[in-house]
C-alpha cells in the first residue's frame, strides 16, 4: 500500500483512470479546438496587419482607403466571433449527447406554463 502525503495525491491516483479514459475521448473535440485556434490565430494577424494599413491611410490622408480597411477590419472581427459561436454550438451538441446518454440534463427551478 502506497503512503501518500496529501489527499490530492490520493485523489489523483484513485481518478487516474477515469482521467485517461475522459482524455481519449476529448481527442476529437481537442483537435477541433486546435483547428479553431490556429484559424482565429491567422485573422487576428490579419486584423492587426489590416489595423495598421488603415493606420498609414489614415496618416496619408486617404479617406477611402481608410473606410475600406475599416470594413475589412469589421468583417475579421465577425469571422472570429463566428468561430468562436461554431466552437460553442459544438460544445454545446456534445453536451446535449452526453446528456442523453447519462440521463441527466440540466434543469433550471423556472416552472413552464
């Protein structure tokens, strides 16, 4: 029998292979996380590259120029923030089968009529 010092050692050894069993099955959701991160990664790039070449037409006094990089500005933040609702909605359709699957789905105290 094994002496542990604290109760989190113990914990941990005891849980360790629920932990290993919950780590391969997040494998796919983890990956598609990465995706979306490398994707948000390269138009949050694009954003401050487009920032600052809105930045130079401004100084240069190109009126134009500046309220296209504006909308293009615009258009990048809502693509990151239509990544970050896709990522969501996956997370949440993962939830709702896992849900079905224990039984067990969240309930709040509101009575329906």
């Amino acid at each position: 029998m094994e002496k542990f010092i604290k109760f989190s050692d113990w914990e941990t050894k005891r849980f360790s292979s629920k932990v290993e069993e919950d780590s391969t099955k997040q494998q796919p959701t983890e990956n598609a996380t990465k995706e979306h991160a490398s994707g948000n990664a390269e138009l949050i790039a694009q954003l401050a590259q487009v920032t600052n070449d809105r930045k130079e037409a401004v100084r240069n006094k190109e009126d134009f120029q500046a309220q296209i990089l504006d909308i293009e500005i615009k258009l990048l933040k809502l693509e990151i923030e239509r990544n970050d609702l896709v990522k969501k909605k996956t997370d949440l359709e993962a939830a709702k089968q896992l849900s079905l699957t224990t039984n067990k789905e969240a309930k709040t105290n509101v009575k329906e009529l």
